[in-house]
C-alpha cells in the first residue's frame, strides 16, 4: 500500500481493518471531515493526505487563510462590486489552498474539498476545486443532484455526497444514473452525532431510528444490491467517532471506512487558531446545544457565552425578522439566509462572522461547532499521526491521556 507508511499500514491490519479502497488506490479507513470556515485548509488537509488517508479543505470563505486577498476584500461597501470581489477572492483561495494540500501531501493519499450546497457560488466552488486539481469533491448541506454536470468536465474526479439516511442514498444514486453516474463513495452522517449543519430537518427529528448506522447502513447496501448497479460504493460513517472500536464497528456493518471532524480539530496541524482548539478539545456533551438554528438546519455546537446569549434571545429575534435590501456580508455566502431573508424559523445571525470569530478562538462571539464524545486524547492538543496511530489501536502516548471509548 504505497499511499500509506508501514507504520501505519502494520496497525491497521493488526487491528483486522480493511483499507477503504477508493479511486483505484488502498487508503487508510479514516476520512478527516471538511470543517469552515477554514478550520480545515491546507495544513490539516495535506498532512492527513500525506498519511494516506483522506484529507478535506471546506471551501467557504479561505480567503481567511491569505491576507492579501482579506486586505483586497475587507471595508469594502455592500453591493454587485462587493461580492464579485469577495467571491472571485474566495476562489482564489480555494485554488491555492489546493494546490498547497497536494504539495504538502506529496502523492499520498487523496485532497478532496468539501463544497456546501447551502452557498450560493457552490458551483464556481466545485468548478475552482477541480481546476486546481483535487482528486475529490464531498458534497452536503442539501441534495447535490447537479454536482455530476458540475464536474463533467473532470472525469476522474472522485465525487462524494453526504446524506444520512437510506432513502437519500437512493434518490441521488437514481438522479445520478440518469446522468450516466455514480458517486465514488457515499457519506452517511448521523445528524444526532455529527457537528455542524445537519442532515435532519427539525430537531425532533435528531432520533429517529432511520439515521442509526445500525439501519442506515444496512439498508443503503441492501439498496445497492436491489438496484443491480454496476459496482458497489463505498459507504463511509460519519458523526461521533471517536476509536478503534467504532471502526470496527461500522466495517462490520459494512461500511467502507468512516469520517471524523472534531478529533482533526484539535491536532496541532489543524488551520485553525489554538484557542479554537482548546473550546472544542475542553467541551462537553452538557456543553451541546444541539438546537441553534443554522441555515435552517438545526446544528450540533459549543454552548459558548455568545451561544448562550443569543438563544436566550433567539425567540424575539425570529418574532421580529425581516428581509434586509442586501447581506451586510456583501457577498451573500448562503443561499437562503435567516437574517438577510427574514426568514423567521431560521437562525437571525451572521452565520459567516461567528464562524470566523470561531476560527480566531474569539469565544465571546465565535460560534464553536463539535460532534458528540469524548475525544481520543481527552482535553490535549496532540497530532495528526499520533491520532491515526490512536484510531489504528496503537498506544496512547501514556496511559491518563487516553478517552475511553
């Protein structure tokens, strides 16, 4: 297995796991989530690649990673100038965010970027992303039915939505046929366990049964078989893992391989500032607020004093909600917004500013997004490698620092 160091390699079959195989290459079975805005960018990215795993930049607003192109965007006045600069520096961004993963990867592994659906330029993103050579786009927040024609042009890149649930695995596999396409690999994100954005609508919705891997994954496979298509795709699990013994878990389910956000989050490659790493690694599940509104979405976050504070005001704001003439953002990052639309039910803040707070480690007005468990090495910051040779079953560097599982 060329892509992966014999360390690393010699753990994962002495554990008994299977490699994920994708895009023709053995890879490590640990995929490292997509996270903005640019938690995971280059740094973290590369280096989980150059492990020979799967490493995801997010693509919204990297422009944040590079401050030529904030000093070229910022102060300027809301309108059509406004956002045409702020998104053509985004894409710029991207490109060279890229570029630098692959160099940092040197051949191993896979880069893939994570494209939100929910953004309004999510094409041009898609478009950016495999101009400058990604091997993968992961697609979610919303059913990427275009992303096929989006990236027509590019045949051998690896496409790979995000759903959670048996029923969406089978409405984008029949859309995609259609178009003469299957996804290289499927994410089943469990919205009751993941960070971030999730994949159910109301939050009432967070337990039922049809998102359990235990059912999810079954099923999708069971679809697959029915369905008569030309090869299997892998399925990878995603929300609240956090061991050795969860990936053999899901494997025996059936799963591929599985992703993980929050325990990338808080290595020291992580792009993100170390005060962000220090909320998130410090949290816990009492610390969760499953039930702050994003994108109209509920969404799985740390309960931070600005968390705390706006839900306590939450109800009023929504009561009161309006249509703003345009984004004070200047360049509209969603494509339904609760504060610019006046779109009562959903959350009434800058989803893009505390996100951004976030990534400074500003925890006064950051929004902190996190997924549900203990973290491997508890409340320490430690690296890449020594969470891949955690999550392999290989020791903890001592014997306190090590979460149970």
């Amino acid at each position: 297995m060329p892509d992966i160091p014999d360390e690393l390699c010699n753990l994962m079959r002495g554990s008994g796991l299977a490699p994920l195989r994708l895009g023709g290459r053995d890879l490590l079975p640990v995929v490292q989530g997509g996270m903005g805005v640019g938690v995971s960018a280059h740094r973290l990215a590369g280096t989980v690649a150059g492990l020979g795993g799967v490493g995801t930049l997010s693509s919204v607003d990297l422009r944040r990673h590079h401050a030529d192109l904030m000093e070229a965007t910022t102060g300027l006045a809301p309108g059509d100038a406004a956002k045409a600069a702020i998104n053509a520096a985004n894409l710029e961004a991207i490109e060279r965010e890229v570029r630098a993963a692959r160099r940092l990867a040197g051949g191993a592994g896979l880069v893939a970027v994570n494209v939100m659906r929910a953004v309004a330029d999510y094409a041009a993103s898609v478009r950016r992303a495999l101009q400058a050579g990604a091997d993968a786009i992961v697609m979610g927040a919303g059913l990427p039915l275009d992303l096929p024609d989006l990236a027509s042009d590019h045949p051998r890149a690896l496409l790979v939505p995000i759903l959670s649930d048996a029923r969406g695995v089978q409405l984008v596999v029949r859309k995609w046929e259609r178009k003469k396409r299957l996804p290289d690999a499927i994410v089943i994100e469990h919205p009751r366990l993941a960070g971030g954005h999730l994949g159910a609508a109301r939050v009432a919705d967070l337990g039922d049964p049809r998102f359990d891997f235990e059912r999810a994954i079954p099923e999708s496979l069971a679809f697959f078989r029915s369905a008569g298509l030309e090869r299997e795709i892998p399925l990878i699990a995603a929300g609240g893992i956090r061991c050795l013994d969860d990936i053999r878990r899901l494997q025996a389910l059936g799963a591929a391989g599985v992703q993980l956000g929050t325990p990338f989050a808080v290595t020291t490659e992580c792009d993100a500032q170390p005060a962000f790493k220090r909320v998130l690694a410090q949290a816990r599940d009492e610390d969760m607020a499953e039930f702050v509104s994003v994108a109209g979405l509920p969404a799985r976050a740390v309960r931070t004093p600005w968390l705390a504070s706006y839900l306590k005001a939450e109800q009023r704001l929504q009561a009161v909600a309006h249509a703003k003439p345009r984004c004070t953002k200047a360049f509209d990052c969603l494509a339904q917004c609760g504060l610019r639309d006046g779109l009562g039910g959903w959350g009434q803040f800058c989803i893009d500013n505390q996100l951004a707070a976030a990534l400074r480690g500003d925890v006064r007005h950051g929004l902190f997004f996190r997924g549900a468990g203990a973290l491997p090495f508890g409340d320490q910051i430690r690296s890449v490698h020594e969470l891949l040779v955690r999550l392999l079953g290989g020791p903890p560097a001592t014997a306190a620092t090590a979460a149970a599982c």
